[in-house]
C-alpha cells in the first residue's frame, strides 16, 4: 500500500482509498480528495511539510501526517 506522504515531486498519482476516522476522512473529502481523484505533486515546504498539490485544477496544501491516511496508485 502507498500512500500520499511517499511521493515525489512531479508524480501524478490516483487515489484508491481515504483511512482514518470518520471526522479525517470528512476533513480530507471536503478539500475535494475523494476516491478517483487525480493529483499532481507540485513541490514540498522547505523542511519537507506540508505538500503541495493539484487538486481538481487548484492548488491544495496538505500535512503529511493527514497524507499518511490517502492511499494511491
């Protein structure tokens, strides 16, 4: 299983499946992250946290710890 926290800059990866409590998996489908959803790795903060995105054609940033629960192909 890889998750969103594992990728690098420039992939394009597809997401399979949202863990975590039903108050994260909320939090993660309201920034518009939900099963299907194609998003393009921009860049990272300078001390790696948090990562930017392309999400649905506009720019999303996103903690690695909450990153942890998305899990992609």
């Amino acid at each position: 299983m890889k998750t969103l926290d594992q990728v690098s800059i420039g992939d394009i990866v597809k997401v399979v499946k949202i863990h975590g409590t039903s108050l994260i998996k909320r939090r993660i489908m309201d920034m518009g992250i939900t099963k299907n959803t194609t998003i393009e790795i921009i860049k990272f903060a300078p001390l790696g946290d948090p990562i930017e995105m392309k999400v649905r054609g506009y720019g999303l940033s996103i903690r690695k710890n909450d990153a942890k629960n998305i899990e992609i192909a």
